[in-house]
C-alpha cells in the first residue's frame, strides 16, 4: 500500500501508532477487495479534528474488466480506531449480548448510520465493518464542505480568513441553510414516528435513542467552561468570588433545558460536519446523537462557531424551521416565540460549553486551531443573554469575569 500525508496534524503523531493503523486498514482493504487491490491501493491520512477517530482516504486502483467497485467509486473513506478493538464513538462497547443484530451494530458509528438510513437520511455508506481491527471502509463524500460554499454563496474567499467572517447574511446563503433545515425537520418528524412505533424497539433499534442529555451532561458542561474557559485561562482568583452566582445561574439554566420538549439531536450538525456529493448535502459525524431539547441542532447549525450569520438570517431561518415544523405536526412549534427562547437558552449552554472544548483541546491535547472560535463562541451566548432578562444576572457575572464577553 501506497502512503501520502496531506494533513497539517503529522509533527505530533506517534510513528509507530500510524503503522500498526496503516497495518489495520491494509488488512481491513484485503478482506474487502483482495491482497492485489489494497496493495496497489494509495492511503492519505486526514486526520480527526478534535477527537480520537482518524480518517484515512483511499484510491483503489481501476478495477479488473467486468468488475467494479460500490457505487463505482475507486476513492474510499476510512474510519479508523487509534488502536484494535476500540469503538467509534464517545462511549464503551455495549453488551454484545444486549439485543443489538450483531457485533457492528453495537458501534455507535454503524448503529446511528443504520437508522438514520433507514428513515432517509443523508448519509455516507458503510461498505466494510472490521470489528476486531476497529476499521470501517465509508462512502467517501469528496471535499465540498458546508462551510466554504456558505462562504461563496456570500462572496467570501475562504482562503483568506484564519477566524470566520461576518457576520453573513444575503439570499443565497439563507437558500443553503434552509436545505440543510430541510434534513432537521425530516429528522425531527422521523424521530416522532419512530417513538410511536410499537415494533421500534424490535425493528430499528437506535442506541441514540438510550440516551439523553441529562442533567448531569447539561451540567457537566457548563462546568466544562468553568473550568477551562474561566479558571485555566483566568485563574482561580479571577473565579473564585463567583462561583456560588455561577452554580445558581448554572442550575437554573439547567433546569430550563429539561423542561423542553425532547427529540433526536445529531449533536454536532454543523458547518463541517455537512458535505456535498453530487448535488446531495450529507450529513456526517452523527455517532453521539442522543436525546436532547427540539432545538439542539438548530443551535449547532445557526451558531456555527466557524460560520456567524447575520442576526436576521437567523430569525429569518428560524421562522422557515416554525412554519415548516407546524405544517409537519411537530408540537413545539405551535408557539414561535417560545421556540426563540428555547433557541437563546440552548446557544448559551452550548456554546459557552465549546468554548471552554477549545481551550481544554488546546492544554490537554496541544492543538490550538481552535483558538480563534473562542471568542465568537462566547459573543453567541453574551447575544442570546440579552435576549433573557430572566438570566441577567449569569450575563452580569460573566461580564465582570470574563474580558471576551464584556
């Protein structure tokens, strides 16, 4: 196998570790295709952003006459684990016992990808699961992210900005969000059936189904930023006198999002997490999806920390969501100002949560590319305060202890 490297991430990777995961998808490739094709095939290693999973690309080779490969595709993603035996996702293993239809489908990468195709997502195919070399062979989707055609749909030239422009706004951006809410609002109305369903449980198990963020997540991440965005970058001194007003307002906020209707959350859909194949937006990076608040992915997706959008696209792009989701039967959306303040609530726990991400993955984990996105993370939720005078008391503790948000 042919080996080229187009990451930026290789001066701190461990040699070793990157052959004896060459080692795994060679091997994986020769289950799938022969010895022949994954020893002519050429492997481009991609990286993984902020988390542990790697994506690798391959180029197979043309294939014997009479012969091809799925979808005709000779270019190949793969999703490896950094050793043997892991799970491509954030939690353990499940109990291969535990009712799921075998051992691939216990991998919440292959379980979520399974369901979600089942009710029509956009997502890339899996076309090979080692489970015991923890590689998966997916569709490769090419490298047309959301994010760049947002930036050319309003005239910018993503080359030129190391932090996001903006704010944007304009028609033809609005066009490319309201695709993407297309996907949310079938997702959402798909979820609904699925609940109902009395053959779900037996017929399209979906482990993000068995989970839900909870009170101790929903916390636990706003004490993320706390920790990290605060006292690391600020001091305990800096912190100390307000924490007992960040506990209070920390709960209370808590408590705001579990009283929110619940629905399926991709959890990360995301700027670059979407991308286009053949006039088709995908969506990719769905492993963690779980239960949470109607509007959880509407914030991930409208208060992008690498896209900010003009204020009035938002509402323009929130109301398209209200009146389709109405028409569609969803029930939260029979009240358009409450599901505006359901939005503000979760863009301040959520993105006050990744700014506190990009400072812990800078300390812990040496990678300071996401340093640029702190500040417009923390401006989303200083925005969103302003629009709950009920929280103005978090917005002034925040302003007295926290320079970007003042």
């Amino acid at each position: 196998m042919n080996e080229v490297n187009t990451s930026s991430q290789g001066a701190s990777r461990n040699p070793s570790s990157d052959d004896s995961m060459r080692t795994r998808v060679e091997a994986a490739l020769a289950d799938r295709f022969g010895e022949a094709i994954a020893r002519e095939a050429t492997l481009d290693r991609r990286g993984g952003h902020a988390s542990l999973r790697i994506y690798w690309r391959v180029e197979l080779p043309a294939p014997a006459s009479g012969w091809s490969y799925p979808r005709g595709d000779r270019v190949l993603r793969v999703l490896a684990l950094p050793e043997a035996g892991a799970t491509p996702g954030e939690a353990p293993p499940p109990d291969p016992h535990a009712g799921f239809r075998d051992a691939a489908d216990a991998w919440p990468f292959v379980n979520v990808q399974r369901y979600l195709h089942r009710i029509g997502m956009p997502v890339p195919a899996i076309d090979h699961v080692d489970v015991a070399r923890g590689v998966l062979l997916i569709e490769d989707l090419g490298d047309e992210l959301f994010e760049h055609a947002v930036w050319r749909a309003a005239g910018v030239d993503f080359d030129d900005h190391d932090v996001p422009p903006g704010p944007l706004g304009g028609e033809a951006v609005f066009d490319l969000y309201r695709t993407v809410l297309d996907v949310v609002l079938e997702l959402h109305r798909a979820a609904r059936r699925s609940l109902a369903d009395p053959a779900f449980g037996e017929a399209a198990r979906c482990v993000a189904f068995e989970r839900e963020f909870d009170r101790e997540a929903l916390r636990w991440e706003l004490d993320h930023y706390r920790e990290w965005g605060l006292q690391a970058r600020l001091g305990d001194d800096a912190v100390r006198p307000h924490e007992a007003a960040l506990a209070d307002a920390f709960d209370r906020l808590t408590g705001a999002l579990l009283a929110l209707p619940q629905t399926l959350a991709l959890k990360d859909l995301q700027s670059r997490n979407v991308m286009r194949k053949a006039g088709r937006w995908y969506v990719i990076d769905f492993q963690d999806a779980l239960r949470a608040p109607f509007v959880y992915d509407l914030v991930a997706l409208l208060r992008d920390s690498y896209v900010v959008l003009d204020d009035a696209l938002v509402d323009d792009l929130l109301d398209y969501y209200v009146a389709e989701g109405a028409r569609a039967g969803l029930p939260w959306c029979e009240d358009p100002a409450a599901v505006k303040r359901a939005f503000h609530l979760q863009t301040v726990q959520r993105k006050l949560k990744d700014a506190g991400r990009f400072i812990f993955v800078e300390r812990e984990k040496g990678k300071d590319e996401f340093l640029p996105y702190y500040e417009p993370s923390v401006g989303y939720a200083r925005r969103a305060l302003d629009e709950l005078p009920d929280f103005a008391d978090l917005r002034d503790v925040l302003a007295e202890v926290e320079p970007a948000f003042g």
